[in-house]
C-alpha cells in the first residue's frame, strides 16, 4: 500500500481500545459450545508451542516483503507487502533471515512455565529510540492483524491508543522493538508526523488467543501484525507517582511479576505496595530528594517495607 504523503496530519483521538486485542489474559480454559462437536480441545501449551514455532518458520522461510522499499523516500509513505518466495520475488532474501527472536515465558493454569518464541522486524526504526514502548505502557499506533494464510481480521488505518496492559501478550511484546516518530501540532489541531517505526510482529497462538477463536481467528492460530508506532506515553497504572515500568523491584523488565505484599495485585497496580495502609503516594519519597525513603536504613525503601 503506498500512500501520498509521508508527513500526514490527524487529530490524536482519546484512549479507544482495539476490539480484537482487549483480551490481555491469555485463554486457559477452551471455549465451548452447546454443540459437543464445536468443543475446542484444550492442548498442552508446550506442545502447541513447537506446533505454531513450526509453522512460523516454514512462514517465515517461504516468504519476503518489500525491503527495497524502505526505508521510504521523503515525501512518500510505504506500506509492508508481505509476499511469498516465487516469480519476481524468488530470489529475494526470506523473512526468516531478517526477522529477531525473542522468549516471552507464559506460564499456564498448573503453574507450568513454557517459553514462546516470538519475531518481529523492523522495517523502519523510529527516530526516538529512547522512548521505544515497554509492555506497561501506552502506544499510538495503525496496524493491521492477519493470520498465515493472509486473512485479515482486524485493521485501523487511523491511529488509535492503546494501552499495552490490555492487549494480547505477543502484541504488548513486539511493540518494544519499534521506537516512535516525531510529531508537531498545527494551528487547527491535527498533529503532524513523520519519522516514525514500522515493522511486523509475528507471534504463536499461545501469546495470541491460544484456544480461544475469535471472530476470523481461530483456536490455535499464529498471529501477524503489521505495526506503524507513533508516539508513546509512559503510564502510571495506580497514580502512585512511579512510572509503571519502574514498579519492578527485581529489575527483570517484567512488572506483572512484582506482588511485594502478596495480595494478588502488582505493584504497578496496587497503590499500597507493601500492605502497610499507607499509600505509596505518601511514603514513597517524603523529603522530595528524588530518591525512595529508607527510613530504617535497612535497604528496603519505606513504600516495600511494611515494617
């Protein structure tokens, strides 16, 4: 898809969430039916991992996309054609060596942890590397969703927000990888940008909807997602005064892991971190030095330490 303009000009719509990636938990439980014979059955997610790992690589080794084409020249704006390895594209490079991996461990209703391999590619890096999204934050995006077989089954053309805690995993993790663009505002109230990230996502079932079908989506698909990043916003999920992402005591880049009072809530979600009845807001740096207070000097800063 090729486009006018690179530099284009839209008003920034309010928070909006995108109707097929609300679902943030991943599906554990099959979905069912009245009719026995629509029963999905619920398949071991290890197994369904090496299953959808395969597919993807057959995908990706027999496929290509328009990387001649970027990064776009000025002035123009190009979309990502994801073509197969035959006729004029037969000697192109395959997406299987463009593509970077990463592990994103899921861990299921037994408690079993299994890592899911998970690829994206950037076709274009945005020119604000610094504030690349994590997966507690919000992202102002296009994308287009397909499954292997190029069935699309979600699109917004226009750029939408979203906020990376309520999307499907596979999505809030492959947005890490794309930096946003730079934007300026115009006297009538559209926003200009330009320079922004592009690139796909291509993720297994089990950081999608696993057994889960929705709409075009069936149970146990791998996911395609072609991603244009805007522009992002470091989030504050319970309003404590600590950046989401920074709600992560064991430095591991994962906050949903981080429960310090155990309470089923984590941190970057629960205003009181340590159970204590004091809010994080009000013990979290009293003297406004910009440093967390340690009142007993015992290297747990007040806001952790019930004591």
């Amino acid at each position: 898809m090729y486009l006018a303009h690179q530099i284009f000009s839209m008003k920034i719509a309010p928070f909006s969430p995108i109707i097929l990636l609300l679902i943030f938990v991943l599906a554990f439980n099959a979905c069912k039916s009245d009719d026995p014979q629509d029963t999905v059955e619920l398949r071991d997610y290890a197994e369904q991992e090496h299953t959808d790992e395969q597919l993807l690589r057959e995908f990706l080794q027999t496929h290509t996309y328009n990387y001649e084409d970027f990064p776009p020249a000025e002035g123009t704006v190009v979309g990502i054609i994801i073509d197969s390895l035959t006729g004029d594209s037969a000697n192109k490079t395959a997406l299987i060596d463009l593509v970077q991996s990463t592990k994103v461990p899921v861990t299921n209703a037994e408690d079993v942890t299994v890592n899911h391999t998970l690829y994206h590619l950037v076709a274009r890096q945005g020119v604000h590397i610094e504030n690349k999204p994590s997966i507690v934050d919000s992202v102002y995006l296009s994308y287009t969703g397909k499954l292997l077989d190029g069935t699309q089954f979600d699109q917004s053309i226009s750029p939408i927000w979203f906020d990376t805690t309520r999307v499907i995993r596979g999505f809030s993790y492959g947005l890490q990888n794309f930096a946003p663009g730079q934007y300026a505002q115009n006297e009538n109230g559209t926003i200009d940008f330009s320079g922004y990230g592009q690139g796909l996502i291509f993720m297994p079932s089990g950081l999608g909807y696993f057994a889960g079908a929705q709409g075009q989506i069936p149970a146990y698909s791998p996911l395609v997602f072609e991603v244009s990043v805007y522009t992002t916003n470091q989030s504050d999920h319970d309003g404590d005064g600590i950046l989401s992402i920074n709600e992560d005591p064991d430095g591991d880049g994962n906050p949903y892991n981080d429960d310090t009072d155990q309470d089923g809530i984590p941190n970057f979600l629960d205003s009181d971190d340590d159970g204590d009845q004091i809010l994080t807001a009000n013990e979290y740096d009293v003297d406004k030095d910009g440093q967390p207070d340690d009142d007993d000097n015992d290297g747990i800063p007040n806001y952790l330490d019930n004591e």
